[in-house]
C-alpha cells in the first residue's frame, strides 16, 4: 500500500468536445474497423461525411467504452450491446425523473 | 487473510453442474456489472462474483478449492495448509480482465498469475491500462468547479507480476457544471505503460450525494418551497435558496401546490447553464387553538368552493 497524493486537472466527456477517430481508437484501445461496426449498430455517431472529417463527441467515447466492457465481461456481441445500452439509458432517464419528482 | 466463500458468492450449492456454476455467474455478473448496477459497491460486487466463477469454472482450481473443505465460514481468519495444493497440476489458464483478485484467491492461485505478461489490454497498444471508478462529489463541487481530494483504491501489477492494490489519493478539480453521469477524463493517471509508452488515462464517472434541499435533473435543478396558505392566495415575494445563494421569487396571486416557477439560469454553470425549478407546496397550519378553529370555519362559510367538483362527487 503506498499513499500518493497528486493534482491533475480533468476534461469533461460530454457533447461540448469533439474527438477525432483516431482519438476514439486511442482511447477505446481498438483499430479503427471495431468503431466502424459500433456506428453500424447505432452505438456511437459521428459528425462530418467522411471517415477524415468524422468527429466524436465526448459521449461516444463513453458509449464505445461501456460497449467493449459489456462484450468482455458479459459476453454480448455488439448488437446486444447496443440494446443493453439503450435500455441503461432509459433506465438512467426513468432514474433522473423519479430523483426529480421524489419519487425515491 | 479471510476465507472466501465462492459457492455461497454465487448463490449456489457445492455439488452444483458447470453448467450451474456458468448461469450463476452469468446472471450475478450482469445483475452487478459496474455499467448496468447502479448500486455503490456494485465494482466489488462484480470482481466477487468473477473471482468465484474464475475458481469454479476451472475444474482444476475447483477441485483444488473444494480439498480446502467446507469446513470454512466466509470471513473465518484462513490460512492455507502446508502442501494443500500438492498433487494437482495447473495448467494456468483462466485469464481474467478484472484483475484484481482478493489476498485468499492470490494465496491460493496467485502463482498462475505470475506469469502472466504486461497488463490485460485489448488491440495493439502498449499505452497503460485506462482505469474507471466512480465518485460521489456534491452539487456544491460542481457549482463551483472545486478541488476534491478522492481516494482510490487500483489493482496493480507489481514487479513480482502480482496483483496488489494500491491506495492513492488525487486532488481532482471537479469541472464547473459537471452533471450527475457525466465522465470525467484525466489523462495520464490510468495504468503504467510499458515498453516506453504513456500511461493510461483515468475515468470518473459522477455522482451527486443526495442533497437536503436540491434534486438536479441534467444542469437543472429541483426545490421544493413550502408556502403558507395565505401566501398562495395572496400571492408576494419570497425568499428562495439556491446554489449560488438567496434570491427573491415573485409568486403571482392565486399560486396552487405543484406549481412550478423557474429562475432562469440558477441551475449548474455551463453554456447555457441549468434552470432552477422551484415547485410549490401549500403547507396548511393545524388548527391547534379555537382561535384557529374559528378562523377556518370562517373559510369555509366564505369560500363555498367545492375542490372535488372535477371528480363528480
């Protein structure tokens, strides 16, 4: 156990940032073609018309992320993560209105 | 170090199938997996369950396992009896992404895991393993884009090639206006590279403590303001909290419980920053003295209203 204090300044992944796709490939740690199928399945969308000028935002690389996650551990394939990806969504949804109202 | 039980981790009897043992894990792995749970100790949860059916699904760890006996409670102090696992040949597969494993597993199995090369990694990189947790700051931190200090413990491949957790602290400054769900990305603070190369990032994925007063939807944010009965009716300027302070609301005449008044931009910063919702509720005193007795029965002699006349009754 070693304790280690350091400062670090954090970049929020949301809708306001745009990565390009090799900046999404580096960070999910896959080749280009794993992204390609993701947006296939309607899991991650970017921006712009050709693979140069694709732009992702912040969002996708938490998409991507959770994707590859599901596939690992739970065995999925991409389809079936992308379903599990949107009903986690709803659910978060359905979790914020019920915060919102009370309700739990 | 504890004694772990894996069968009762995975909610099943001893003499359970292989095939048992996989829909078990199946089930719990993605009852508890950290991206679909939202329960706080779900991450621990997850790597439980994935120890056990790491163990039980090989049956030459489980046989191993199982010689140990059943005599163990879990959490009982253990130590492995000398020569407990001689006779039994491992063929050292089994690799697992998780990492991570407790003490009782690295005592029992933890020579397979020395051989075991630089890191789990997908794909061709040789940067450092991007690490995720979760962590609780409150509304107030990201109102004001403060420093927190956030401990975290991290699974780390040591120079003997084991797992050991290492505790660290970081002093994060939590970005102004970051919402409840959001990830945060601090670059370099992830896993070591190897062979030269950069290290991994880190991913905080964020959540709000419950607040005593605020519930935030996205930027916006809920508050519940009790009015007196009078002050509905008659309508007036109130003072109402919010993160960046009290602010007066004008509540026009005639306000019912439910409603909702917004002040525009009180919500989390950003662009454009959150609403701040504030929803009335109608307290109504008790009529506790004749006094007050006297005066609702006055009401009801001079507002003749039936409330429930939507309803036909």
């Amino acid at each position: 156990m070693e304790e280690r204090t350091s400062s670090c300044t954090a970049m929020v992944l949301d809708e306001g940032i745009s990565f390009t796709l090799y900046e999404v490939c580096r960070s999910c740690g896959v080749h280009a073609e794993v992204i390609v199928e993701m947006i296939g399945e309607g899991i991650v969308t970017p921006k712009g018309s050709s693979m140069r000028e694709w732009r992702f935002d912040g969002i996708a690389i938490r998409r991507a992320q959770q994707a590859l996650r599901l596939q690992a551990d739970l065995g999925v394939n991409l389809p079936g993560a992308a379903l599990a990806l949107e009903l986690m969504e709803e659910i978060e949804r359905l979790r914020r209105l019920a915060l919102r109202t009370g309700a739990v | 170090m504890k004694f772990r039980d894996y069968y009762a981790i995975l909610g099943i009897e001893r003499d359970a199938t292989q095939d048992q043992i996989k829909q078990a894990y199946r089930r719990l792995a993605r009852k508890f997996h950290p991206d679909v749970s939202k329960e706080p100790d779900a991450e621990n949860r997850f790597k439980e369950v994935g120890e056990a059916y790491e163990v039980l699904k090989d049956p030459e760890k489980r046989a191993a396992y199982d010689r140990i006996g059943g005599g163990w409670q879990a959490g009982q102090e253990f130590t492995p009896p000398p020569g407990w696992d001689t006779g039994f040949e491992f063929s050292g597969g089994g690799f697992t992404d998780a990492g991570g494993f407790s003490d009782f597993f690295e005592a029992l199995f933890g020579r397979m895991e020395a051989g075991r090369g630089p890191g789990p990694g997908r794909g061709f990189r040789a940067k450092g393993e991007d690490h995720h947790a979760r962590i609780m700051v409150d509304l107030e931190d990201s109102f004001h884009g403060r420093a927190r200090t956030v401990t975290l413990s991290m699974p780390e491949v040591g120079a003997d090639g084991r797992v050991h957790t290492r505790q660290r602290t970081l002093n994060v400054r939590i970005p102004k206006g970051v919402c409840e769900g959001q990830r945060i990305r601090l670059e370099g603070q992830g896993g070591s590279g190897w062979g030269g190369a950069p290290k991994g990032d880190l991913y905080l994925e964020i959540r709000f403590r419950p607040h005593r007063l605020y519930r935030p939807d996205g930027r916006d944010v809920f508050v519940e303001l009790p009015i007196a009965p009078w002050e509905a009716a008659l309508g007036g300027v109130l003072t109402v909290p919010t993160l960046g302070g009290k602010v007066d609301l004008t509540v026009a005449a005639g306000a019912q419980s439910g409603q909702k008044l917004r002040l525009r931009g009180r919500g989390l910063p950003g662009k454009p920053p959150g609403d701040q919702y504030v929803v009335l509720k109608v307290v109504v005193p008790k009529a506790t003295t004749p006094e007050a007795r006297a005066l609702y029965e006055k009401m009801a002699q001079q507002f003749p209203v039936n409330p429930r006349a939507a309803l036909d009754v």
